[in-house]
C-alpha cells in the first residue's frame, strides 16, 4: 500500500470547513441526517447504475449505524455506489454545485441557518460539526473499481487518501463507510437512544431499511445461590440478572407515505416530505396524492412548489430541474426521465410508484411502454384536477401559480397537440380591459360586444406598446377588448390557439380585419377608398419591393397610415425572435 497522498480542499470547501469547525451552532444534529440522505443518494444511485452498467443484480440495500464507546466512534456505513479514488477527490474536496458561493458568504455572516446545509450541495461537511477527524472508507460499484478500497480522512485542513487495507465493509460489491471521531463535547451522538430518536425522524422518508446496532438491556433467569436450597418437590428460585445485548433494529419501519391512504396523511406530513426530499425550501403550492387499480395498479404523489425551483430559474427546461421520482415497486428507478410527465410540467415534483413496469426498466423500454403512457395520461389529468381547482376556488393562489409557471402552459399549448385544447382554459393575458389582472378565455368571452364573433388581440413589446399601436384606435372607439401579447410566447402561443369556444383568434394587426360596419360607414369607406386610388398607386410604385400592397383602410382614427402585416405574415417582434433564436 502506497503512503496516503496528501491534497488541498478547493479554496470554498475550505471556507465551509473553518465555519463549521468553528460554529458555535447548537443544533448539530443536522449532521447525522445529511450523512443519512447521502447514504440513501448512493443506494439510489447503484440501483440506477445496476440497471445500466452491470449483469449482476445488486444485492439488497441498507444502511447502518454504528458506535465504538472506547474509541468514541460514531459509523455510518451503506452498501451503496461507493465512489472512486478520484471521485472522493472530487466529491469531498471540491464543490461542483453553483449557488453554494452565496450560502457560504451568508453562512460566514452568520445570516444563514447551518441546518439549510444539504440543500446547497456541501451536506457531507457538516460531519465537522460534530467530528474532529473523519475517514471514509469506499469501493466502487463501477467496474474500474477493480474491487479497490480507498480511504479518505481529513481532520478539517486538508485531506488524504490512500488505499485502504480494510476490507470490513458489509457491502460485498460496494458500499461507503464513514467513521466519525466524535469530538469530547459530541458525546452524546455514542448514546443509542439518542441515535434512535434522531433516526427515526430524519429517516422516516428513505425507503432502504436503516439498521441501529442498539444496544438492549436484556434480562437473564439465573439460580438464586443466597436463596436456601429448594425442598423436595420445590423448585430453585431463580433471580434476573441484566445483561447488554446488541442487535440490529430496523429505524424506519413506517410505510412510504405515498403508499399511505391520502385520508391518513396530514399536511404537515406532505411538507415533510416534500422538503426533505426535494431539498425544497418552500411549502408545495399544491398536493396531488392518489392511487389507481384495476387493469394498471400505481400510486402518485405530486406537488408544485410555491417558488420556482432554483435548477428552473435560469432555464425553464433544465433536465436537472426534474423531480419526478419514478419508482417500481418501491424500488427508486430515476428522476430525470423525461417521459413521466409532458415537458409543461418540468416543475411539478413527485413520486410514482408503478406495479407493473418492469425493474429493470430504461429509458428506451419507458418510451414505448403503453403503461408509462397511460400513467402519464392519468397523473397530468389528477394535476389538472388540482390546478382546476386552484382556478375555480382559490383566484390568489392561481395568479401565483400563473405568474410562476404560466409560461410552461403557455409552450405546452404550443408544443404537446395532446394538452392544447385543454390547456386553453388556463391561459391569462394582459388586455385592454383587464386592468391590474390578467384575464382569461372565458373572461373575454364573457365581456364580448354583441355580435361580436372573434376575439382581438394585438401584440407589441411590452403592455405599453400594445397600448399604443394604432390599430387600437378604432378598437377602442368602438369599445371592442383586444388582448395584449406582449412577449414572443405570447405570439406563438396565440397563433396556436387558432379559436376558443367557437370564437377565432384575430390580430388586429393584420390586414383582413373586418369590424362590424353600418350601410353608411359602408358607403363613406367607398367614397374614400376612390377617393385616394391614385395616392395609394403612387405609393406602392415609390416603396416598391419593401411592401406588398398599399391599402385603403378605416381602421385607424388619428394616425395617417400604420404598417401591417399580411394575414399570414409575421410580427416585428415575433421575427426578431426568430432572428435571435438563429444567430
Ligand atoms: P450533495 O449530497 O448535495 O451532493 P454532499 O456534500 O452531501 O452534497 O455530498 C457530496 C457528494 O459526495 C455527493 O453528491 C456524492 O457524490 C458523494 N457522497 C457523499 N456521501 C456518499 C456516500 N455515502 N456514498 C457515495 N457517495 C457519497
Ligand atoms: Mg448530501
């Protein structure tokens, strides 16, 4: 065995550790449940992994918790992925996340909360709290592994690794082990009762067993020797004498509260959830809980947040934004398929839980698969139920529902032929009647003029500029509602929603707008349009190739002549977007 080499932290890891070393912080019980998710993460993992790169099954996974009292040791052991000798360097030594930097910055401060430490990415350090020195044994599941095990230890400054000559992992394929050498005022976490506490709340939603090695006060009947001895026909008596036995309990026995009755489950309980599992600051918007037997058999649980998820803010269809879990049988599977749900709802987060795909199930077998689509079918229409219900009963909650995710609606109008139609209803815009709220389909229809047969739209950059446009003029004399797009989306979007109830969408920008008109008005336009035949011949031959026609229109009250598009033709903003969109 080589001697350990020995390396730096990344000058941020470095940051975090003098933080935590010296945090007066008084809650350290964070640590054990961030070295618990990591565990669980890495058992997630080789499931993933078993499927993709291995023919043999993994064996069952676990984890367990251990204590040396002599030694005052605390273990956290899992037969999980493991990691490679250059993945300890990179995973423990370096931190790949982005966001992180402000948390540290905050931390140092003293303006965040050290317990929000798992959810920036820098979780395993928070061993540190709690540990002077900590060692982590690993081997690999992958098969460049070659069945090595390497040891990592740092006491906080820097860190080594070297191969480990311990072969003591339970995992026989691989597995983590961590060994914290708990500092003289950690004590406490070498009390199995405590430890079990601990366990049994932060492990209630991990769904591999987790296994205490308790310690138990058992009972032994022995002769009593200061008892006389017995007569004929008496037996001895006998005394109890305590005894320590140590064994294996299981921490986390409770059911996985998908599979739970919805009727059984409080709310509280579903933000539990929600938040450990999808390391979510929020509460969920909204909860989408239930179960589907018969020909398919599966469970979903679904929530959106009520902020949008950090992977999403920067790009809306982020892959690393997904979170829906899918799980068969209560095996993890993945949670970044892209089949689960349509790409409109990157931002809803879950569980499904399926009874009929198969274990082994990959990504190419869940694309064709007739169950996976008719699950997709059923969890969009319970989502939509939900949101549904947000719509009719809740308008506040809605708005802020539309406000954060409104766009993804407003592309899976565009993109999934499935959900357009239904997709319709929820759709808010900005309008010239709508004042400070957005408005819908039905709302419009609802203020429609009588006769009114179509419903107006105009679009322009910006509120202001839709406002503005000339064509609005005679819109507004003659009190008609016109929709305001305001952004390409909303350009796109509409020209995919073609008409709602009956009713066609109409830019009032573009030529062949043909409002209502009296037998006089008729006349007059008639007069007017002989009037100025010459002008109009004169125009087109000075513009030429730059316009198509020039047109004799009543359509504007003050301006002199306005640029419109063709029926068919695209809008000055929408072809800078397509202009941007190629270059
Ligand atoms: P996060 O879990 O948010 O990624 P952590 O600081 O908790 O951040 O862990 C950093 C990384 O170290 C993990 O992403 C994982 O790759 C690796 N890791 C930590 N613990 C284990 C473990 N028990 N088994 C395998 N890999 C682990
Ligand atoms: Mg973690």
């Amino acid at each position: 065995v080589a001697d350990g080499e020995e390396f730096e932290f990344q000058a941020e890891v470095g940051r975090v550790m003098d933080i935590i070393i010296n945090s007066l912080y008084s809650n350290k019980d964070v640590f054990l449940r961030e070295l618990v998710s990591n565990a669980a993460d890495a058992c997630d993992k080789k499931r993933f992994l078993a499927l993709t790169e291995s023919d043999a099954p993994p064996e069952p996974m676990k984890l367990r918790i251990n204590t040396n009292k002599d030694d005052r040791l605390l273990i956290i052991e899992d037969n999980g992925v493991g990691m490679l000798k250059d993945e300890l360097k990179e995973n423990l030594g370096r931190i790949a996340r982005s966001g992180t930097a402000n948390f540290v910055k905050e931390l140092g401060s003293g303006e965040a909360d050290v317990s929000l430490i798992g959810q920036f990415g820098v979780g395993f350090y928070s061993a540190f709290l709690v540990a002077n020195q900590v060692d982590v044994y690993s081997k690999s599941f992958k098969k460049e592994s070659e069945g090595k095990i390497w040891k990592w230890s740092s006491s906080g400054h820097s860190y080594s690794i070297k191969e480990a000559e311990e072969t003591d992992l339970f995992g026989e394929q691989s597995g983590t082990k961590i060994v914290l050498h708990l500092r003289e005022e950690a004590q406490e976490y070498l009390d199995t009762g405590k430890l079990s506490d601990l366990l049994k709340k932060y492990s209630e939603f991990i769904t591999f067993p987790i296994e205490l090695y308790n310690e138990k006060v058992q009972y032994d009947q022995v002769p009593d020797e200061s008892a006389p001895p017995p007569k004929e026909g008496e037996k001895q008596k006998m005394k109890s004498v305590p005894r320590s036995v140590y064994e294996w309990d299981i921490m986390n026995k409770m059911k996985p509260i998908w599979l739970r009755n919805p009727d059984v489950v409080n709310q509280s309980e579903y933000t539990e959830f929600y938040k450990t599992t999808f390391k979510a600051f929020d509460e969920p918007m909204t909860v989408t809980h239930f179960k589907v037997e018969g020909q398919i058999e599966f469970r979903a649980l679904v929530f959106i947040p009520s902020t949008m998820p950090f992977e999403l803010t920067r790009d809306m269809f982020s892959p690393e934004g997904r979170a829906m879990r899918l799980y068969v049988k209560r095996v993890f599977i993945n949670d970044k398929f892209e089949d689960l749900v349509p790409r409109w709802l990157t931002f809803a987060r879950g569980v499904v839980d399926s009874e009929d795909l198969p274990l082994n199930v990959g990504r190419e077998i869940l694309q064709k698969s007739r169950t996976l689509k008719i699950i997709r079918k059923r969890v969009v229409r319970k989502v939509l139920d939900t949101i549904d219900d947000l719509r009719e009963n809740d308008p506040n909650k809605f708005e802020s529902f539309w406000t954060s995710y409104g766009k993804y609606f407003k592309v899976g109008l565009v993109e999934d032929l499935d959900y357009k139609d239904e997709l319709k209803r929820f759709v808010r815009f900005w309008s010239s009647k709508s004042g400070d709220n957005q408005t819908s389909l039905d709302e419009y229809i609802s203020r429609m003029k009588e006769g009114q047969d179509k419903i107006y739209f105009v679009t322009g950059e910006g509120r202001r500029a839709a406002e503005i446009a000339p064509a609005m003029e005679k819109m507004r004399l003659k009190d008609y509602e016109v929709l305001y797009m305001v952004d390409p989306l909303d350009e796109i979007c509409s020209q995919s929603i073609v008409d709602y109830e009956g009713k066609k969408l109409v830019d009032i920008n573009k030529a062949g707008l043909d409002l209502d008109k009296s037998e006089d008005e008729k006349k007059e336009m008639e007069e007017t349009t002989k009037e100025f035949e010459a002008l109009a011949t004169w125009l087109k031959k000075q513009l030429g190739e730059r316009v198509q026609k020039v047109q004799i229109s009543d359509r504007l009250v003050e301006s002199p002549a306005t640029l419109v598009q063709g029926e068919w033709g695209m809008s000055p903003m929408m072809q800078r977007y397509m202009k941007s969109q190629t270059t």
